[in-house]
C-alpha cells in the first residue's frame, strides 16, 4: 500500500485462515525522491504528456515490484509461497462526482506480476465506481471483521495524508468515509518551511497558537458539511488550497502558528463526525497515530470517547492499509465481495480487483 502521503511502500505478508489473520512480516519502503516529486506535480493537476503519465506507470511498476523482490528476499519467503500480491497502486487522481467519474491509480501489474512470479491482484476501486459508488473508503468491510464488538461503539481511524473513518456501531450498518485532510496538509507546510518531511510527535505545531479565525475558515470548506457517502484527496486538500485558504485569511501568522492551526483543523474536522455517534472507543492507525499533538487535540475535543492506537486492540497500526489490501487480494481470488454498498454508495457488492497473472 502505498498512500496520499507519499511516505513510501508499506508491505506485509499475511496468512488467512477462516476469520483469523496472521500477520508474518512487515516493512516500510521509501519512494525514491524523483518518484515523489513526480506524483505530487501530476496529483495537484499540473499540465501533463500521455508520455510521462505512462512513464511513471512503468516507474511505479518497477518499483513496486523491487520492494516486493527485496522483501521476499529480507524475509526468507520463497515466492512460490505467496498466493497472490494486493497492491492499491498509486493514486493520483479521485474523482468520484459528476457526470464523468473516475479514479486513477498508477502501477502497472503487469510489471509487478512478470518481475515477481507472483498473480497481482490491482485496481481496486473502480468495479465499485461503475457501480454508482465512491471507490472508497474500501477498508471498513475489512475493520468489520476485525473490531465488530456487539456490545460497544468502535471508530476506525485511518490518519494517512487523508483521514478515514469506519464507524462500526452494535446492530447498524457500517458507515465509512473520508473526513477530511489527515497529515497532508501539516506534512506539505512542514516541508516547505523546515525541509522535513513530516512533524515528529507534533512538536512544531504544539510551539505554536491555534488561531481559531483561520480554523473556522477552513472548517467552511463545503466538502466538510457534505453527507456521506464521500470521498476526497489530494487534487482538493493540496498545497495550493492552504495558500489560497491563507490569502484569504490575509493576515501575517507565524509558520509554527499555521502548522499547529492544520493539526486544529485536522483534529477538528475528525472530531466533528465522530461525535455523531454513540460514544465508544476511537481505534486509530497509520500515520497521524504517532503524531502525540494530534491524538491529545483529538482526546481533548472528544471528552466522552477513549481514543486509542489499534495497537492497543491487537493490530498494528502501520500495517492496516497493506493487511486490508493483502485481504481484498484474498477476497478477489477466492472470487468474494470486496465493498460494502452502503459504504461506497454502489449499488451491490462486488468482486473487486482486476488479476494479473505471471505466466
């Protein structure tokens, strides 16, 4: 899995075995820098050729299919043993209103097929897209199966560059979607005025002031007051929608002021829909789980919930996007729904995933 944040190639192996789950190894990956700065231009909208989107498909494909050669190899896992690869490929562009909606994730599995050996399962999203639905979220049918409790409220909390949520309350459907920015827009301020790729433990944001006119300003960003089912990314919650949120501000703030106002904004935005269901516990993962800033702004605004690391509930937290992925692979193999309708919005559950085969 490799997400909105860019931060590279997360990967596990898993084994499944009825409803129990057995996570063997896991790593981390980075993206190569050149990758970085190319996915980032393409997913903000910058003017491109069919030559260089079909070059970082190839680009991606390659490196993919490396980390999984290095991971095999790290591991001691000979490729024979693995039924199938899960990659989500890269997103660069979701849209999923309109007349002519679509998804585009780049990754040709056909590379990470023929360079591994090994049947990839990919593009996951758009067999639910057809179907009238979002394309995502595609993680809650997999949090239902792992933190369904008959008795208690669970939120699953995914912070990657976006926040998502799956909202699993006793005797009621699964809700699930994307609230908003997770780390993205903290992560791209960060870099442009420090040079580090993310802030660690929020401690810049924690030096500085929540200006709560900036707050509320961003908060009036309409995909917040949106009713669900939805979906968002990076082609809206960017670089260039904090500058213009800035310029409209149009006052003067300190850098470590606007970074702690994003974590606000962040924190805000996620407190805002859990607080609309029964009370219970708030599971996070990936990411923003290790941001303690962030978790103590969210424990803070959401005094009758105990927010917790799904770690703390038995599954790692930055192995939840690939152990998702590695299932909805499973699921399409063994030729099984991947979606929940009444999450994504489809019209039925489905299959998801097209299959690539090695030979």
């Amino acid at each position: 899995m490799s997400g909105t944040s860019l931060d590279g190639i997360d990967m596990v192996a898993a084994e499944f075995s009825g409803d129990d789950i057995r996570v063997l190894h896991q790593s981390m990956y980075p993206f190569p820098a050149e990758l970085v700065e190319k996915l980032i231009s393409l997913s903000q909208g910058a003017p491109v050729t069919l030559e260089e989107v079909g070059t970082i498909d190839h680009f991606l494909g390659v490196t993919y299919a490396n980390a999984v050669n290095r991971f095999l190899d790290e591991h001691q896992l000979p490729p024979a043993s693995v039924t199938a690869i899960g990659c989500h490929g890269q997103t660069v562009f979701h849209k999923p209103d309109g007349d002519m909606r679509f998804t585009m994730q780049l990754g040709d599995a056909n590379i990470i097929a023929a360079q591994t050996g090994i049947t990839t399962v990919a593009d996951f999203r758009r067999k639910d897209m057809a179907l009238g639905g979002q394309g995502a979220p595609l993680v809650p049918a997999f949090h239902k199966g792992l933190f369904s409790d008959p008795h208690l409220c669970r939120v699953i909390l995914n912070i990657g560059g976006i926040a998502n949520i799956s909202v699993l309350e006793p005797n009621k459907p699964v809700i699930g979607y994307d609230t908003g920015p997770g780390n993205m827009l903290m992560d791209s301020w960060i870099k442009q005025h420090k040079g580090q790729g993310y802030d660690k433990d929020g401690l810049w944001a924690a030096s500085g002031t929540v200006n709560t006119q900036l707050l509320n300003q961003m908060l009036s960003e309409p995909y917040f007051a949106r009713v669900a089912p939805k979906s968002t990314g990076r082609e809206l919650f960017h670089a260039g929608w904090l500058r213009q949120q800035l310029d409209m501000f149009g006052e003067d703030l300190n850098e470590e002021d606007v970074q702690a106002t994003l974590l606000a904004l962040t924190a805000q935005s996620i407190a805002n829909d859990v607080a609309k269901y029964t009370a219970g516990e708030l599971l996070v993962c990936g990411g923003g789980a290790q941001n303690i800033a962030l978790m103590s702004a969210m424990q803070a605004a959401l005094p009758t919930w105990k927010v917790l690391t799904t770690d703390e509930r038995g599954v790692d937290g930055d192995s939840m996007e690939a152990l998702a992925f590695a299932w909805l692979a499973k699921q399409a193999i063994e030729g099984k729904p991947g979606n929940l309708s009444e999450v994504t919005g489809a019209s039925r559950q489905c299959r998801l995933g097209a299959i690539y085969y090695p030979d």
